[in-house]
C-alpha cells in the first residue's frame, strides 16, 4: 500500500463506510497521523500508524435488505462461500441501485452476514463479468481473506477472448486511475495505481483470441483497460472495446453472435487462497457460462473453415 492516497486507502480498509463518508471525516481533520490531519490526496507508505477520531453519523446509510435471489455455491462451510456469480449480477448496491444484487442475495441466504461489511464481500466482480468470487462468514475470515488480498497471495485467473490475434503471452505493467474525463471509465495514467497484468494464449482464431489472464493487483476494470490499451480489446466490452468488426467470410450466424455480444466476454475461471481458519490452500474453479462457450465454438468452427456451414 506503500505511497498510496489516505482516501483510497481508507476506503478499501473501511468497506463498510462509503467513501463520501471518509472523505467527510478526513475533510474534518479527523484522520491523522501523529497528531497531523491529513489531505485526501496525501499519500501514506505501509506501516503508517493513522487515527480516525470519527463521530457516528448522524443519518445512517440506507440498510441493504435481504433479498431471496438463488445463488449458485461452489462451496460453503462455516468460515467462507465460493460463489459462481452470472452475468448481469452487481455484487454490491451503489448510487441508484439499493436491490437485487449480490449483497442482498447473501443476507437472504444468511441474515448473520449482516454484522459483516458489504455481507462479507471481499472483493468484486463488474456486474457483466461472470465467475468465482469467495465471500467471508465471519469476522476472522473477513480479516484474514482481506490480508490476503493486500498481500496479493490470493490467485485469481480470468478468461477473456479478445479482437485481434495474439501472437505470445506477455505482462502489462502500467498505472491506472479514473479517466479525466469520463468518470465510469478507468484509463492507462502516469499518476495511476500500480496495475500488473499477465496473460498467455489458450487458442487463437482467424480474427480473435482466447487468453488467460492473471492477476497480481485488482484494479478497477484492470483486465479491460490493459487489453484495451494494447489493442486487443475484449469482445462485447461496451466501455473499451471500440468498433469491433466482423471477419471477412464469417458466416451470418457468427456475424449474428458477435454483433450480439453485449457484455465484455470476461469469466472468472478460478480463485485460490489460503483457507482463514485451516490455512490449507484451496482453488476453486468455475466452467465458462453457455454464451461464453457458444462464442468459442463459433470462433472455433469459423477458423477452421466450417463458419459457412453454420
């Protein structure tokens, strides 16, 4: 977390506050260290030792309710779930958006998540990403899979396929923060947040391929923006992917299927960390949902050379 913003900080360490609340309390002089009140923008290294001398609010924040939403568990014992998140599932309420997400499906599952924060959703997914995603049942584990996420001992492993060929794998080391001028968007920026990214090929085709991807850091729309940035966008990605043509002599059917697309084609295909209770290390692995698929075996039949038989 070394020469990060206290703002950012805070509010990945306080998931439980929004971050207008935080930045409320440090705008009042009530975050500090040794005695200094500190800037939003002021950036502290790791080890720091910061106070927060917050008074409660005086307006609580809307309650997220408990909602009976069917959730599909790869695992659940009494430490933590793994849950295989669908397309179109927000994982947690934001402005304009208090139900039917991932957080209200929980407390429907188990109303004791409730003393957790965000029901014990450590980390995320955006809504039209599918896949693995682990979830905390108490306190400890809480702690303990948020330690691992600072440490970056939690492995993650996504699935995209993206425009164009891939000729290698490769790494891609760039900083990244809120565009300057559009703020759902995240971009490539010098005074970025440190972003590592590794991919490696799986298949390519005539126009398109299907990678791999690790994560080191988990960045705000990483793996979209850092693909984007080096030209090999992920198809169906409504904010990055830009015009996405369809190859020359490809059947209409597979025309149809990527006109169609209309979420980025990113899975999270597994996750392994180490479990907070026994320590043991545990990976759990999530298939690619039926549109996912559907898009490989067109691409796949297309390269070789079956496409106008569809």
């Amino acid at each position: 977390m070394g020469g990060e913003r206290i703002d950012r900080v805070l509010a990945r360490l306080l998931p439980q506050h929004s971050r207008t609340r935080i930045k409320s309390w440090i705008d009042a002089g009530a975050v500090r260290i040794g005695g200094k009140a500190l800037r939003p923008s002021e950036r502290v290294d790791a080890g720091m030792r910061v106070s927060v001398a917050a008074e409660p609010a005086t307006v609580p924040e809307s309650p997220v309710l408990p909602e009976a939403i069917a959730l599909d568990l790869i695992h659940e014992d009494r430490d933590c779930l793994v849950v295989n998140k669908p397309v179109g599932l927000v994982v947690h309420p934001g402005a304009g958006n208090r139900e039917h997400t991932l957080q209200n499906a929980l407390l429907g599952l188990d109303e004791s998540l409730a003393r957790l924060p965000r029901a014990g959703i450590v980390h995320r997914l955006d809504k039209d990403t599918s896949g693995v995603l682990v979830v905390a049942r108490t306190p400890e584990a809480f702690t303990a899979l948020s330690r691992q996420l600072l440490a970056r001992t939690v492995s993650r492993e996504y699935q995209a396929v993206t425009s164009g060929v891939m000729t290698a794998g490769g790494t891609i080391d760039l900083p990244l923060g809120r565009h300057r001028s559009d703020r759902l968007r995240q971009a490539v920026r010098s005074d970025g947040r440190p972003a590592l990214t590794h991919y490696r090929v799986l298949e390519r085709f005539r126009a398109h391929t299907h990678v791999a991807v690790k994560l080191e850091t988990g960045r705000t729309h990483q793996i979209r923006v850092h693909l984007s940035h080096v030209h090999h966008p992920i198809v169906g990605d409504p904010l990055y992917g830009g015009r996405q043509g369809v190859p020359r002599g490809a059947s209409p059917a597979l025309a149809a299927l990527l006109r169609g697309f209309r979420r980025q084609a990113l899975h999270a295909a597994s996750l392994a960390f180490d479990h907070p209770r026994t320590g043991k290390r545990k990976t759990f692995a999530s298939p690619v949902p039926a549109d996912f698929a559907a898009l490989l075996a067109a691409l796949g039949a297309d390269a070789r050379g079956l496409g106008s038989a569809a």
